[in-house]
C-alpha cells in the first residue's frame, strides 16, 4: 500500500523534458478500463499547480515489455509534485485508480544525458531500447554525434538518452528512446536511416565501446500533463 501511495503521489507531477530525472511504472490495466483509466488522470489533473516536471500515461504495444501501461514522471531534483494537493484527494484517487488496475508492476528510476527535438507529445509513438553499453561515454560519444548528423531526416523527432539508476529492467543500465507520429513514421524514418546514413552507421558502431541491446519496444502516450 505505501508503494502505491507513493505512486499516486508522482502522478501529481507535470511533464518537461527540461527536467532531467524520470520516475516509472508498469501495470496491468483491467480490461476495457483504458478510457476509464485517462478520464480519471485528466480530472485529477485538472488546474493543478506544479512545482516543477510531469507525467504522461503510455500505453505498451509491439515489442517484449509484457506489461499494458506504463506511468513516467519527469522532473527537477527537489522540485518534484504538486502545491496543491490536500492529503484526502490523494487518498481517493488512490482508491478511483485502484479500481482499473488489475496489477502493478516492477518501477525505475533514472536519468536523462541527452535530448534533442521536440515533445513526446506532438510525437507520441515511442521505440525504447534497454541497454547496456560496455563504455556508457564512449556509447554518448557515438550516440550524439550520429544524431546530430542524422538531425536534417530526423527533423523535430524526439530522439533521447539516459540511465537506470534504480533498478535495472532485463539488467539493462542504459536507453535509447526514438519518437515519432505513428508506427508508419517510425518505420519510415529507420528506412531513411539505413539509405542515407549507412557510413555514419557503420562508425556509430565502431566506435560506441560495444553495447549489449537488452529489450526494445513500443510505447504510445496517451495523455501527458502539465506545463510543456
């Protein structure tokens, strides 16, 4: 029960990717609940008041992560939730979302090294690849220089880099997330990838320190909360 309420206390959060810490969780959501689920969110979110960073609600589709949701928080070290929440609302929307949900699940806990393009929002179908890379700055090193060539096809996408330090789903240390509008766009933008950057590519590979690819999946945000 404390581990949920400390949940619940997240999802008072608002979303920036300024921010560079994020929090998330899983769950299993019961059948047909999804809509019931977002309601409940944005009616809890309604006029609220953040201090700093967000939270989005995402919806797990293709790929190996077996849960159905997933629940990330963003925000800045010690200037993380909400001013305006009294202890009761807390404590009834505990028990409103504890309706939907069939089964929570492991949560993480981490960091952002680098981000470009714009919001996940205007971009919200995600592949996320769990990692771990053998030299995670030589693997940075790698990453942004291959983005910042690629940036011209990659245009606005969302395109990011970070850690887990609490906990370590599939023993991975690291992820790479890739936004784009939909799955066709995600599809389109890999084709364009392989035909227009495949020397780029190829030194990525050479010179990232080697990296072991854990898991990888998508994620579709389905509402996203507070200032941008």
């Amino acid at each position: 029960m404390k581990k949920i309420i400390f949940i619940i206390c997240v999802l008072s959060l608002s979303i920036s990717f300024s921010q560079n810490t994020f929090r998330l969780w899983h769950f299993n959501a019961k059948s047909g609940t999804e809509t019931a689920i977002g309601n409940l969110l944005t009616k809890h979110n309604e006029n609220a008041e953040f201090k700093s960073g967000g939270v989005q609600i995402e919806r797990i589709s293709h790929g190996d992560n077996q849960w159905s949701h997933r629940i990330v928080a963003f925000g800045e070290v010690g200037k993380i939730g909400r001013t305006d929440l009294k202890e009761f609302e807390q404590g009834l929307f505990l028990e409103q979302i504890n309706n939907f949900v069939e089964e929570w699940g492991p949560s993480y806990a981490g960091r952002f090294l680098s981000y470009v393009g714009g919001q996940p929002k205007d971009f919200p179908f995600l592949q996320i690849y769990e990692i771990t890379p053998d030299d995670p700055d030589a693997f940075k090193k790698a990453h942004d220089k291959f983005i910042s060539k690629a940036s011209k096809v990659i245009g606005d996408r969302p395109v990011a880099f970070g850690t887990y330090d609490i906990g370590s789903p599939n023993e991975a240390t690291h992820w790479v997330v890739i936004g784009s509008s939909g799955f066709s766009d995600l599809i389109d933008q890999k084709q364009k990838w392989e035909d227009n950057f495949s020397k780029e590519a190829e030194e990525w590979a050479k010179t990232n320190g080697g990296v072991e690819f854990k898991s990888n999946f998508t994620v579709q945000v389905l509402a996203a909360f507070g200032s941008l």
